[in-house]
C-alpha cells in the first residue's frame, strides 16, 4: 500500500513539472487522461501477473474507453512517466518503459509482424518520444534518447542521442550524460530537434548552384573560340577572348 501511493504521488509530481497548464491538485486527479490511464494500467498489470487475463483485458479496454489511451496489461511502465494528452497512445504488450518517460499524443510502442516472444520496445530512462512517432519491433532505446515527432524507429538507439525522420535516424549524439536523474533532468525540448530532410536538401541546393556556375564557365570558355574553315578544306580554332 504505501509503494502504491509513493507512486501516485510520483505520477502527481511528474504533471507538475512537466505541464505548464497544470494549476491544481484537483485539476491534474479530475483531468489529465495520461494519470488516470497510468492508474487504471497498474490495475490491470495485477490483475494480469495474478492469471486474471479476460479481466485484466476488459480493464485496459475501459481504460481505453475513458482516456483514449490504450496499454496492453501485460506492459511493464517505471515511475515518473508523463503521457501528455495521450489520445492515441498504443504500448503493446511485451513493451517495457523505464522512469522519467516523457510520451505525447499519438506515440505507438508496437511491433512488426505476429511473432511470439518479446516483440515490442525497450524504452530507456528520461526519455522523450514526441508526438505521432513509432518505435516498432524488439529494440531498445537507451537513456536520454529524445525521438522527434513523427518519426519511425526500427533498430536499436544508443544512449544520449537524437532521432528524426522515416526511418528514424540518428541525427545527434553528443555523448552528454544527464549527472542528475531526477525527473527535473528530462529535456523536454523536442521542438528544437534537427531536420534532416531541410539539411540534405539545402546540401543539394548548394551542389546545384555548383553545377550551374560550372556549366557557364564551360559555356563561356566555348564562345571564347571560333572555328575558321580555310580554304583547302582544313578546319582551325582560334582563340577570341
């Protein structure tokens, strides 16, 4: 019992720090779907250790009804973790999260096919998965990983790195530990991650003004010459410039 409100009083903490828009007490208990889909969760998670699988089921599907957050009950969560908002939400049911996870709106952790086993996502400690991104397959997220929003991750994430895109790549790794591991030591500035996409295509912008300058200097090195036909039939160049 007192472990069960040590992390209710966690999962209240967490809101605060991570949620500008919380004001109360009140408001985080009656109106953040991620806590109470936390809560019912932990619920269903006893239930489905203890063999009660049809009831450990119907629990994650009101749990799905009330907050639009769907969590298998066989999925292992740390403490710390913050979904915000969380309207469509998916962590399957091998799927295991560590502490200080930080999830948005939209974030699958799923798997790839109908293989039995472990087939979902390791997820590290302070980690941020942003809005609308999938981590699929039997991988592992290191801690500190920050994925950006709506990216696709197939293979195995290192500590301490960034990842964007489809397929998510990894774009940052700057071999920065996080000294302290209070849930305060969460980056949450997903927004500030790189493009990838923007750098190649200014990498091709920059090689096509190459090109193009190289090309009027060839042409501009051609009308520098004349070609002269003599008399006999014989054909010269001159050059003009």
């Amino acid at each position: 019992m007192k472990t069960l409100w040590r992390r209710l009083k966690k999962d209240i903490e967490v809101v605060f720090q991570r949620d500008p828009a919380a004001h109360s007490l009140l408001e985080v208990i009656l109106c953040y779907p991620g806590f109470h889909a936390l809560i019912l969760h932990r619920l269903a998670h006893a239930c489905y250790r203890r063999g009660l699988i049809l009831l450990a089921r119907i629990i994650s599907q009101i749990n799905r009804f009330l907050t639009g957050i769907e969590i298998h009950p066989g999925a292992k969560l740390g403490e710390g973790i913050f979904i915000d908002h969380g309207m469509g939400v998916i962590i399957g049911e091998t799927a295991e999260v560590g502490n200080n996870v930080t999830l948005y709106q939209g974030v699958t952790l799923g798997g790839t096919g109908k293989e039995k086993g472990k087939r979902h996502p390791t997820i590290g400690n302070n980690v941020v998965i942003s809005a609308g991104a999938k981590v699929l397959g039997n991988i592992t997220i290191g801690d500190n990983v920050k994925i950006g929003a709506g990216s696709v991750v197939l293979r195995d994430v290192p500590p301490n790195c960034t990842v964007v895109g489809v397929p998510g790549k990894v774009v940052v790794r700057n071999g920065r530990k996080i000294a302290d591991a209070e849930v305060s030591a969460v980056d949450l500035r997903h927004e500030e991650l790189p493009d990838p996409v923007a750098e190649m295509l200014l990498c091709l912008q920059r090689q096509i003004q190459r090109l193009e300058q190289r090309v009027e200097e060839l042409e501009a090195e051609k009308d520098g010459h004349l070609s002269l036909q003599y008399p006999d039939g014989k054909q010269g160049r001159v050059y003009t410039g």
